[in-house]
C-alpha cells in the first residue's frame, strides 16, 4: 500500500455581508443549513477532510466578518490563506459589484500565488435574481478565476467549488508535494511550512500579534 | 491608566519602570495607598538589575509630580514577593490580592487590586527575580545610589519644616517633585502621632521626642528607627521602623541614624531593636513556609500559562498528528465493516496427501477434481513429500516440482487458477491457487515454517502456513505434519501448540506487532496429524472398518478424544468422519499394512476449520490413488467471505471522516459574547465611563486575549483598557470584561480635533480558535483641557458651544498663523478659561494655606471642566484646592506648553540670567507670551500673601517650572539639572517685577 500524504491548508471566505458565507462553510462541513442570518462578526474557521487525486487534504476554512467596517482587520488574515472564494449573491447586484473591490484587496494582501474562485450564492433565489450567470462567468474570465453559482440551501455544488478550490491549490504547490513524495514517511502541511517561512518576519507579529 | 508612566518621569537615565501598580501597604491597621514600580537598570555589561520603587502618590497619579518616591527595594538575591492568604480569612474570588515583600531585611505587606493587572505585575517581578543561579553576578545596585545622593541636593532639611509641612519632605524623595503630601500619607502621619502619644514611655523618653521621631519616620525618611523602639512600642511599631530604616532603599544604614543626634543618648537602643525583630521573624516563619511555597508555585503557574498565550502555530497544527488519526480511522473502518461489506460464498477445495517420499505416478484429478463444480480456491498440502538425507540437510528436492506440476495439471478443468503461493518445509509442502478471476481480489500473501522435528526444532515434523486476505476477509491455511506414534499423543499436542504460537506473520505496516495462526477470520488446518486410533487391537479396528462402524472406531480416535479435553484444536471443528481410516495401506493397493510392523489402521489424515460462514460440502479419503501409504483426504467447503460494496466504503468512510472532523471541529475554543457593541456617550476629559460584558466559554477550555491589530503598539486605542485583558476560561464558566474609557492630556487634543475618535475595534482571540470582534463607538465632548492656547484664544464663545468643526479647525490651526490676526475675528489676549480659574482663585484663595500642594475633588473637577466648557462660571462652586488643581491640569493639559517646546532649550540657558529670559520670553507666540506674563502676576499676586499663605518662591517655582517648562523629547528623561534650572528660570520672574 502506497503511503498516504497528508497536506493541509487554509481557504478563506470573503464577499459582502449577507451573502451567505457562512452557510456555504456550515453546508460544506456540517452539511447544514439554517436560513436566518447572523452577521459573522469576527472571523471563525472549521476543519473538513478531503479526498483529491488520491490525496488526503486536510482543509482549515475561514470565514470572515463581511461588514465593511471590520475590512481593515479581516484584510490582515488574508496573508495566510492558500486558497480564497470571493462570494456574491445572485439575488443583490450590489454584492456583485463590490467582488472588484474584493479582488483588489485580495491582490494587496494575498500572497502570491493563491488560488481564487468566484462564487455566486444563493442560485436557488431566481426570482430574485439581479446577477446573470453570464455576469458571474464573464467576471471570473476577466481575473482568470473559475466560477460556480452554489445553493447553500440546495446544497448545489457546494462540494464541487471547496473541491475545485483545493484542486487549484494542490496544483499550485505540486512542487512542494512532489518533492514530499521523494520523502517517504513524511507529512505535510502547507499552511506549515509557509508558518515556518513567515516566522522571521520582524518583531511585529511577534507573540502579541497572533493572527491564526 | 497605566501608572507607570508617571513613574517613569520619576526616573533617571537608563532606568525604565517596566510595570507599576497602585496596592496599598498594610502596616498593622493602618493602610496606606503605594504606587508599585517595577524598575529595570540596563548594565552596561548588559545585565540588568531590577528594583521595586515605592511611592507615595496623588489619588490618580498621571505625571512624575503626582508621586513621590517612599522608598527603593532592590531585588536582590534574597528578594521575594509572593502571594500570601491573609490570616485567618477565606479566600474570595475577586478580592484583594495580599502579598508579602520579603528580604533579609524587610517584610512588607500589601494589598493589590485583584485582577489581570496585578498578576502581570506579580508575573514581572518573578521574572525579574535574579535567582539563585551561581553563573550570574550578585546584583550590586550601584545605579540606586543615585537616587540616595539626589535627596540633600533637593531639600535643605529644616526640623521646623519637617514638623509643619511633613508631607513636601518625604526623607528621601523628591525627585519627582512630591507637589502634595498624599492625603493618605497625611492621614498615616496622624494616626502613628496620634498613637505614639498615647504610648505610655518609660526610661526617661521624652514623650515630645518621641513625637518628633515618628513624625520623621513616616515621612518616609527611614531616618530614624532604633530611636522609638526604646519607647517600648508595640512590636509592630518596631518592626514597622526597622522595615523603615534598612527598606529606605538602603539609602540610610542603621549607622546613619546616629548622624542625626538621636541615638547618642540610647547605645542599647539598637541592639534592643534588631534582638526584638529577629525573633519575632523566627518565629513567623516556619508558620508561613507552607504557605509561601503554596503559592509560590501558584505564581509560577501562572508565569507558564501566560507562555502558552503566545501560541505556536505550527505547534498547534502538530498537535493534530495525522498518523493517529489514520489509526482511528481504520479501527473505525473496522468496527462499521457490516456497514460496508457483504458476504458472498467461496468454494475452497482443502487436500492433505501423505506422499511418503513418492514421485507422482498417476493422475490426481480423481482426488483433486472429484466435484462437478470448479473450486473457487485450491489448498493442497503434502507431507513426506521427500524423506531423503538431501532433502532434510539441504532443503532442496526435484519432487516439490513434480508433485507442483502433478497437482496443477490436475485442478478442475473448468476454470484457469493461478498459483498464489507455494510453501514447503522438507516434505510439509503447501499450495495455494485460485480462479484467475479472484487474483485480483487476494492481498496480503505471507508464508511461513515452523519446524518441531529433531531437537523440537527440525523440518522433519511441523507445520507450514500461508495467510491471505480475499477481499475482506482474512484467511490462514495450515498444512502440519505432527509427531508420529501411536503413544505420542501428546507430543502431537504440543507440536500443535508450538505451531500456533511460533508461526508468526510479519504485517505490512512494520509498525505493527506480527500476526498469528489465531487473529484470521477462517482458518483451515489440514495434514498428516497422526493421531491414531487407540485400545482397540488391529483386528477389532479392521472388523469395525468392514463394518463401516465408523462413529464406533471414531470414539477411539485420539484426536477426537484431546478435542474433547480440549487439550487440542481448541475452536476446532471437523466434519463426520465417513470414510475408512486413511493409514496405512500397502502401496500400490488398498490393503491394509501387511508389513512387520503391521500397524493398525488409522485417521491421521485430517482437516479442519474455525471460523464464522463456513459451511463443509464434503471431507472424503480417495481410495483410487495408491502411490502412498495413505490415501489423500479432500474436503470441499462454501466460505462466505466478506466482500466489500465500493459504494458504500466510501460512504463510510466518508461519514468516519466527517464525524471526526466534527469532532475536531467541536474541540476548537468558542465562546459568547453578552455583548460586541460598545458606545461610549458624551464622554468628557478625565471622566471614566465603563462598560462591561461578559465572555460565556464553551465547553472547551479556552485561553482568550485582546490581541494587536497590525502595526498597532496596542490591542485598543490610547484612551480605552480592558481589565482584564487577557484569561483562561474552564468549560461552562464566565468571565466579566470591563472596558474602561479614560481620556486624558494626551489622548484629549486629538479627540478635540477629530484626528481621533471614540471609534475602535477589538480583537478577542481565543488561543487556537476564532477571533471576535468588539466595536467600540462614542461621542467625546471638547473640552478646553487639552486644548492649545492660541485655540482657546479665538474661541470666544464656550467650547461646547460651537460646532464640531470650528472646534476641530481651531484645534488644528497652527501656532503661527494664529498670530497673523488679520485673517480671523479678534481674539482674546488669553484663554478665558484660564482667566476665570485664576480669577477664581484671586477672589477667593489668595490667602489659601496650602494652595497648589493639596489634591482637588474628583467631583469637584469635572464641575469645573464642565463649568469652564460651558461658560456657566456664574455657578462655579468648588473648594479652592480644587480650582488649583484645574488649573495645574489645565497647564499640564496644553498640548504645547506656554513655553513653547522650542523655546524650552533657550530658557534653560538663560536660567539665572534675567534680561536673557525676559528677553527670550519676548520671542514666544503672542498668546503663550499673554498667558506667562498673566500667570506670573498671579502668581507674584499670591507671593504677597505668603505670611498667609506660606507660600514661597520656590515652592511655586517648583511647581510650575515643571508644568511651563517641558521638554520638548517627551517624558523619557528627567534631568535634575534641566528640571532645577527650570524652576531657577520661573523663579527669576516670581522674585522681579514683571
């Protein structure tokens, strides 16, 4: 039997508030889903186990406050992720529209290289629906990102876009897994590794500032 | 409010006031209010030396003019601090903390608010404990002599002055000015006079004396000491002045007191004194060791937990080994198997054949493929396939491939079976096909030998096995050749048991410890076993056999016998025995043994099982083969092997995984929050709102802390605390948080301007959990503390009456501009505000005793910010030590003094020069210029009165140098020569006409 490797790492949920980021991680990883809305107002993360090209990967996903006023600090996590669904909502243009805004913070604070996908939620609401889906691929085509209209509450491809999203980012670091299967017996954790790259960052985010 | 900065304007250069404290010092009843520092020195070996400075303070001590220095501490070798639980009280949670200073010398006790606050105090002290490590140099404390050689510079000790203002002339202070004797000190002062004179005082002590003596010792001076004990004053009182005299920051010893005329009448006085002490101290302490090692580790847990918070992320994420967690995945694989898997029906054909060192002579399809249907798997096995000398020493023989090829030409034509293994012990031989089509589904394929022959270890005799997995199920065939012998039976046995427990199968994950013949789900046992059949002589067997009386024979069979006593094959079963004995013929025949010997027939030729689903179709000898000896046995069964549905796997495991993420997930901290939002209204300068929620934990223990925002010094702004700020939570508990919003002289300006705002966002971590996020929101009204000079000279109207933004554009105006007048409405020559307080204090304090030196009212204050804000100074109504406290803080408040900080370094130079001071007065901003030439008439004002007011110039020039006069690189450093010159430069202008 083929030594089985274990990679982790984090993904992150960002878009407006009230577009259902917290539904798409609590369908994904509790396959629940309560209607009511409750603003994140911090940032929460759960763990989710998954199978991709034969690789067990271990996903750490964030979800962060979408309230604007919170941006500045939720900004801060982004350097941590591997992985990033920028989200909107099918049924409010305005969430839609502010996914450029989203981008752009993303390509200040991201680090390079990491992998993004576009989401429309709520694709069940189509009578309320002010975003066309050729407005969602034509937006994702613009960044070079793949899109997904998702239901959280008809569980529509939930699975599909975490999946792809994971697929992304193990594509990204296949140099990194390659080079482990070289190393038999070893496990990996990407968000790891990169920890251990970040640490020599100076005296700021010392002991005081813990941002995981 | 961090204290410490106060503290720290206290301190000379190189030492830093790492942390402070306000406790209260108990000293037998009477309780008096302390600031705590902690200082570090910084060696410039770059050691560093730490010592706990104490202070006697105003209420809330905001500048180094609000404490004054009581005594110093070092934390020598011998220093301890540590928690103690006051006698004989119960410990409540929330209450004060008590803890004990100890060195060789002192012993005090305090009192410190319970809280976070206080634990980090304590924390630091512990670390900066010097220890016992012989490595490190004793600690010398050279740099505290400063602090000793300062005092005469400052005060010229005058007996009547010390008698009529005591609290100005703490014995060792001054360095931070000590404007106020704090009211607490005050009170001390009274009570231990108080008392001392109703001492009754034998041996000639002048009660008077006495007096006078105390009166010097709570001064602080640590002056006296040896004197009063004399007195026979209580033992507390003693140790009190012995505490007093070597604590002093050692800036007296005991010998100094003489220096002071005091001791010359008493030589035992001091010996008396140390005696009494240290047998008091003997006594206490044996009584306090336990409780001082209690909580001594106590305090260090605490210093280890608050390790913890600064959490290691890549600690934490290994912490989730996933190793263990594929452990606990695979057990769970294995206790939902049923879930999974299905069973379906293999047919396996099991042959055992005595070859007795015989090639293959005739076909074996009559042994090997009597049945109609096609065995799905094949377990052939031989013994005595070779009895040569070759191949017992040298473990080779050509008949392993002739019998391989006999018996695999003659498997059931109607399938194709691949060979899985072949296993061969000198003549124990074991083969294992199956169908082509089951290849795929047989794993894990492990043989092994254990020989029990010759020496109990040779190949002689034995047993030779192959495990396998089919599909899911795990399946082990033995093919044992056991000891011969009618009478050996037992040796059988054990040859058994030596079998079972020496054939061990090595795992593929080599973690794991080998298997054995036991740990498989089916196992079938075939062989020669030699068990024969027993008290019956040769005839009586051979009439039963042409009986076909084959249950009575069985009831002499040995085997059957040792099964039933359960010494053999325990869990075994085998099926009815319908076929005559198997040995032993005469080769080539079925006749029974004609031979000398003549042995009498027998049933060594067996097969067995043990498992679950197995169901046995046939167990035959075949009498048409006649190479051997004995004739081969088959038996044919239908085993139900657990098959596993695809489909369902992966659904299990799938569910395995999610619940133990789940599980995972369920394990990270999380808490409630009572409340997120915060508003903070109307807030006003130097007035405290608080705001309190609580944190509810989950049912994970959890460690929580206001982190740092990113480039941010500090987890909130300037003017809001947390308290505490950080804690462990135990599953189910809570925790009230209060945030405390206090803005002062360096937080106000910004608030007035609206550069700042009552706007801000906390971040609550939780050590390997979320984060939350608390916004605070509010209001701040300006005040005209905190405002520059120049702003307030233009505001004609109350600050609280004009609009935010005129408010806001004055407050940013800069200094310069505001001289150019053409461009705004006329100003005032000064700010009014500072008019009306000084007006006030025209009016009605120009005789004040005590004016400047005694702490306003809390209450009283923010009456007068208020009055003052709103222009209603009509009903200004406040005791006259609090309109000069205003004024102080009003002058403390600017952001940019009246001497301009520019002008600060020009000042000083011209200090003792007073046509260069007036003149360079003459170069300040107009309005500053206004605002010093109009103190300096008050205040020359007030000099008039000094027969009753007892002011004089120095004291005035000594409060006000320091609040006119500041140095423009801030609070870090403060030189006695800046700060005397600074008072020399007002004290010019307070002795000349303006």
């Amino acid at each position: 039997m083929a030594k089985q490797y274990d990679v982790l790492f984090r993904l992150l949920l960002i878009g407006d508030s009230g577009v259902g980021k917290t539904c798409l991680l609590c369908r994904f990883t509790d396959n629940e889903f309560h209607s009511s809305h409750i603003s994140t107002i911090g940032v929460d993360f759960k763990m989710k186990t998954i199978e991709v090209d034969g690789i067990k990967v271990r996903i750490q996903i964030w979800d962060t406050a979408g309230q604007e006023r919170y941006q500045t600090i939720t900004k801060q996590y982004y350097r941590r992720a591997q992985g990033i669904f920028l989200v909107y909502d099918i049924s409010s243009e305005r969430s839609y529209q502010h996914i450029m805004k989203w981008v752009s913070d993303v390509d200040e604070y991201a680090p390079e290289g990491v992998q993004k996908i576009l989401i429309g939620n709520k694709a069940d609401e189509e009578q309320k629906r002010q975003v066309g889906r050729e407005q969602g691929q034509q937006l994702a085509k613009e960044y070079g990102m793949d899109f997904y209209e998702t239901s959280a509450c008809t569980n529509l491809n939930i699975k599909e876009s975490f999946t792809r999203l994971t697929e992304l980012v193990l594509q990204a670091h296949r140099k990194e897994l390659d080079g482990l299967r070289t190393r038999a017996g070893n496990e990996l954790a990407l968000a790891e590794l990169e920890e251990e790259e970040g640490k020599p960052e100076g005296p700021a985010n010392s002991s005081k500032t813990c941002w995981c | 409010m961090d204290q410490s900065v106060a503290i720290q304007e206290t301190l000379a250069e190189g030492e830093y006031c790492t942390i402070a404290v306000q406790g209260v010092l108990c000293k037998g009843d009477s309780r008096q209010s302390r600031l705590l520092g902690l200082v570090r020195y910084r060696l410039e070996n770059g050691a560093q030396e730490h010592a706990l400075f104490l202070y006697t303070h105003r209420r809330m001590a905001i500048t180094g003019d609000d404490v004054s220095l009581d005594q110093i501490v070092p934390l020598s070798r011998d220093f301890m601090l540590e928690e103690v639980s006051p006698d004989g009280e119960l410990y409540i949670l929330g209450s004060d903390v008590t803890v004990q200073l100890d060195t060789a010398e002192l012993r005090l006790v305090f009192q410190l608010p319970f809280g976070s606050h206080t634990r980090m105090f304590l924390q630091e002290v512990a670390r900066a404990c010097p220890g016992f490590d012989p490595e490190t140099r004793d600690p010398e404390f050279l740099w505290l002599s400063r602090h000793r050689f300062a005092e005469p510079d400052v005060q010229s000790p005058k007996p009547r002055e010390w008698n009529s203002d005591p609290g100005t002339r703490s014995g060792f202070t001054p360095i931070g000015g000590g404007r106020y004797q704090s009211r607490n000190a005050r009170r001390g002062l009274e009570d231990v006079l108080l008392r001392s004179s109703s001492y009754i005082l034998p041996g000639g002590g002048a009660t008077e004396e006495s007096e006078f003596l105390l009166a010097r010792e709570t001064l602080g001076g640590g002056t006296v000491g040896g004197r009063s004990a004399r007195g026979g004053l209580r033992d507390e009182a003693l140790e009190e002045a012995d505490r007093e005299m070597s604590a002093g920051g050692g800036s007296r010893e005991r010998d100094c007191a003489g220096g002071f005329n005091l001791d010359s009448s008493r030589p035992n006085g001091r010996g008396l004194l140390m005696d009494q002490n240290s047998g008091a101290r003997c006594q206490d302490k044996p009584d306090n060791f336990t409780r001082q090692n209690k909580s001594k580790s106590e305090i260090t847990d605490m210093v280890r937990s608050s390790t913890i918070t600064v959490s290691d992320k890549a600690h934490i994420l290994s912490m989730h080994k996933f190793g263990l967690r594929d452990t606990i995945v695979k057990s769970h694989l294995v206790q939902k198997e049923e879930d999974y898997t299905y069973i379906q029906n293999f047919r396996f054909f099991v042959g055992t054949y005595n070859v007795n060192g015989q090639s293959p002579k005739e076909c074996l399809r009559p042994w090997l493929s009597h049945s109609t249907q096609a065995p799905d798997v094949y377990c052939v096995g031989f013994q005595e396939l070779d009895l040569s000398k070759e191949a017992f020493f040298f473990h080779d023989t050509p008949k392993e491939e002739e019998w391989f090829k006999a018996v695999s030409e003659s498997l059931h034509p109607g399938a194709k079976y691949a060979k899985v293994k072949l296993i061969r012990l000198v003549g124990i031989m074991l083969l294992l096909y199956v169908k082509q089509e089951h290849a795929a589904h047989i794993s894990e394929v492990e043989a092994e030998t254990v020989g029990t022959g010759i020496m109990g270890r040779m190949g002689n005799k034995g047993g030779v096995a192959i495990r396998f997995q089919l599909h899911n199920t795990s399946i082990c065939v033995v093919n044992s050749h056991l000891a011969a012998h009618t009478e050996e039976y037992e040796r059988r046995n054990q040859d058994y048991k030596d079998i079972c427990s020496r054939m061990q199968f090595s795992q593929v994950d080599s973690s794991l410890p080998p298997l054995t013949i036991s740990k498989h789900d089916v196992i079938l046992w075939l062989g020669d076993l030699n068990y024969r059949i027993e008290e019956l002589d040769v005839e009586k067997v051979k009439m039963l056999i042409e009986e076909k009386a084959f249950q009575t024979l069985y009831a002499y069979d040995q085997l059957k016998i040792q099964v039933a006593a359960k010494t053999v094959f325990e869990g075994f079963t085998e099926g009815e025995l319908t076929f005559q004995p198997t040995y032993k013929y005469d080769t080539g025949s079925d006749d029974w043994d004609t031979s000398e010997k003549c042995r009498a027939p027998a049933w060594c030729d067996r097969v067995l099982w043990k498992g679950k689903n197995i169901s046995q179709l046939s167990y035959q000898s075949h009498m048409a083969l006649k190479t051997s000896d004995h004739k081969p046995v088959s038996s044919v069964f239908d085993i139900g092997v657990r098959v596993v549905n695809e489909e369902l796997y992966r659904k299990t495991l799938e569910e395995i995984v999610r619940s133990l993420d789940k599980m995972e997930n369920a394990n990270i901290p999380s808490v409630s929050l009572s409340k997120r939002e915060f508003c903070f209204e109307n807030v006003k300068y130097m007035q405290l709102q608080t705001e309190s929620f609580t944190i509810h934990n989950g049912q994970v223990p959890c460690q929580f802390e206001f982190i740092n925002k990113p480039e941010e010094y500090s987890y909130c702004k300037q003017w809001l605390t947390a308290k505490p700020s950080k804690g462990f939570l135990l599953p189910d508990s809570h925790v009230e948080i209060e945030l405390e919003l206090f803005v002062n002289k360096a937080t106000a300006t910004k608030l007035n301007s609206g550069e700042d705002k009552i706007e801000d966002i906390l971040v609550l971590h939780l050590d390997r959990g979320k984060d939350y996020f608390l916004s605070v929101t509010g209001n701040y009204l300006p005040s005209c503390f905190g405002s520059p000079i120049h702003t307030l000279c233009y505001m004609r109207e109350p600050i609280l009456d004009l609009p935010l933004e005129t408010v806001s554009k004055l407050t940013l105006m800069p200094v310069q501009t505001a001289d150019d007048r053409s461009q705004l409405e006329n100003p005032m020559e000064i700010p009014k505000e500072l008019w009306m307080m000084v007006d006030y204090l025209y009016r009605n304090a120009i005789h004040q005793e005590d004016l400047f030196q005694q702490p306003g009212l809390r209450t009283e204050f923010e009456h007068i910010r208020d009055c003052l804000d709103t222009g209603m100074i009509d009903n200004l109504c406040a005791s006259n030590h609090s309109v000069a406290e205003a004024l102080l803080l009003f002058l403390e408040s600017l952001p940019e003094p009246v001497i301009c900080y520019s002008t600060y370094h020009n000042c000083l130079e011209c200090s003792g020069n007073y046509t260069a001071s007036k003149q360079v007065i003459s170069t300040l901003p107009t309005f500053h210029k206004n605002v010093f030439n109009y103190l300096m008439a008050f205040l020359q004002e007030l000099l008039k009165n000094s027969a009753k007011n007892h002011l004089d110039e120095n004291i005035l020039a000594s409060i006000f140098g320091s609040l006119l006069l500041r140095n423009p690189a801030g609070r870090q450093k403060l030189d006695m020569v800046e700060k005397k010159k600074a008072q020399g430069f007002i004290h010019q202008f307070l002795c000349s006409p303006v």
